[in-house]
C-alpha cells in the first residue's frame, strides 16, 4: 500500500481552465474538455476511479502547477489538514509533456499516507530513505492516496514544467469496489499479507510495526473482512475479555 500507482501512455495534452462546485458529480465536470475531460473518460483512467472511489466520484477540486526554470522546490507536503476519516480521497496528477530527471518531477514518499500531517508541517524535511522522484513520459498520471506525501522538485532544464491535478471524493463505502473474485482464496490473501508486511526503507525498527497494522486495518475495512490481520497485532489490541466490575463481584 505504497499509496501511489502509475499509467502512462499518448493523451491529449489540453489543460482546462473551468471552474466546478465542490461535491459536484465528477462525470458532470469537463465534459466539453477536450483534453482533461476526454482523459477521464479513458477506461483505464475509470477502473482507478472506481476501484477506488466508486463509480460516482465527486469533484473536490483542481489545479494547474507549473514549476518555471530555476523555480525552487516545492516543501515537502500532504494535501490536507490532519485528516483522520476511514474513508479517503484520490488525487489525479496528469503530466501532458515530458518530465526528465533533470526537469525535476513530482517527489513522494510511498507509504507515507498513514502518517497524519497537517499540510507542510513536514517542510523541514528535505530528503527521506525510499522517496521516488517521478521522471515520465508525457501522458503519465499518478494516482495518490489524499495524504501521501509529496512536492514539485527544483526544474533544472530550460523549460517549464506543467501538472494537472484534480482530486476526487468517494460517494459510497470504500468496500469491495474493484475486482474482488479471488480475493477470499488463501493463497491470494497470503500474497496481500506478504505485500502489506514488506517495509519501506524510512520505516524504523520500533515504529514499523505500528505502520503495518494502519495497512491491515485499511485493508479490512476496503475488502470488507474484519477478522484480517499481519501476525495477531490487531486481534491483540481488539481483546476485550476483561469482565466487567459487577460480573466478578460477589
């Protein structure tokens, strides 16, 4: 649950410059952009959503970033106050142009996301063990996790550099929204738990376990299995066997 996946391929480059209401109907936004709008419509672009968010995303909100030449870096940041809903946004970053190393990118930190922050509190930190900088070609987009965190690096090249982001807010419980016929084989939840269980290089020995039991509990309430868990971490602190005081008087 690293927070971030990719696509890349060819699309159109047109960045809009409408204005919505926040907790309209996704589907009733950009709808006569021939750039972003078509974007979202992609198939590809809709199993994210809707694996996601649901198939009747709102709109939050959108953007266009550009980081000019010489421009310094973005701080280090999350898109949002401290935010400790079970439920989650999703952020669309889509780069209509080229992004080289040199060029500098979107940086995030992969699994960051259960790590509540409020916006740049973490600005002071410039470099953390395991961040990926996102070099791509053009048509890429990332999809982010609303908390994970991330910046715009420093453009070392000539040209300007230009992000198009919106974020989107689920409608309906996050539970079994994508494909989910397999999921309840054995073989396929040791594989979830292998995956959940592996550590990202900032992870501290003391602290990892705490990241890894924010994961299972994300992981119970998206696949709707409360008995889910790494090890007995959580069936530990959820025991509740204590009697009560006027159970064991006489």
């Amino acid at each position: 649950m690293s927070g971030a996946p990719t696509m890349s391929g060819e699309m159109p480059p047109i960045l809009p410059r409408e204005r919505y209401a926040p907790g309209s109907a996704l589907s009733d936004c950009f709808a006569a952009s021939p750039g972003i709008g078509a974007i979202l419509r992609l198939g590809a672009v809709r199993a994210i959503l809707e694996s996601l968010v649901g198939p009747r995303p709102r709109y939050d909100h959108h953007a266009v970033h550009v980081r000019r030449a010489g421009e310094p870096s973005q701080p280090l940041h999350a898109d949002a106050i401290i935010d400790t809903r079970a439920a989650f946004d999703i952020q669309l970053m889509y780069y209509p142009e080229p992004v080289t190393a040199r060029g500098g990118g979107t940086l995030i930190v992969p699994g960051s996301h259960f790590r509540q922050v409020n916006e740049q509190d973490i600005a002071r930190y410039q470099n953390v063990a395991g961040q990926v900088l996102l070099d791509c070609p053009a048509g890429t987009i990332l999809a982010l996790h609303h908390g994970l965190w991330h910046c715009g690096r420093r453009s070392h090249s000539d040209n300007p550099r230009y992000m198009f982001k919106v974020r989107v807010n689920p409608s309906v419980p996050q539970v079994r929204l994508w494909d989910t016929t397999d999921l309840d084989r054995r073989e396929v939840l040791e594989e979830v738990r292998t995956i959940l269980a592996r550590p990202e290089p900032w992870f501290e020995g003391a602290t990892a376990r705490l990241e890894q039991v924010q994961r299972a509990a994300l992981f119970r309430r998206m696949s709707g299995n409360p008995s889910f868990q790494l090890e007995y971490w959580l069936g530990r602190l959820e025991n509740q066997a204590s009697p009560r005081l006027r159970e064991i008087l006489p």
